[in-house]
C-alpha cells in the first residue's frame, strides 16, 4: 500500500520519500531499544532539515 501511494504521488508531482523496513511490524517503529525506532528517527530528522 505505501508503494503504490508513493508512486502515485511522484506521478503526482509531489517530492516522495519511501523508506521500508522489511520484517518490522508497527511497535518495534516507537521502541526506543528497536533498531527500527532509529531508522525512525533519523527519517524524522532528515525532513527537519
């Protein structure tokens, strides 16, 4: 589903970014002791900048 919402909104014109971990389900993504918690958080990073 985030695949074909990316692609759709590139074909769109919009600036799209897609990051997907494999494996991951939803709570590792705000576990702080997860190393997806970190992918996280750098993504959340980079779009502050």
């Amino acid at each position: 589903m985030a695949e074909a919402y990316a692609e759709a909104a590139a074909k769109a014109g919009e600036e799209v970014g897609l990051t997907l971990l494999e494996g991951i389900g939803h709570f590792p993504l705000i576990d702080p002791a997860a190393d997806a918690c970190a992918v996280v958080a750098e993504e959340i990073a980079q779009l502050a900048w």
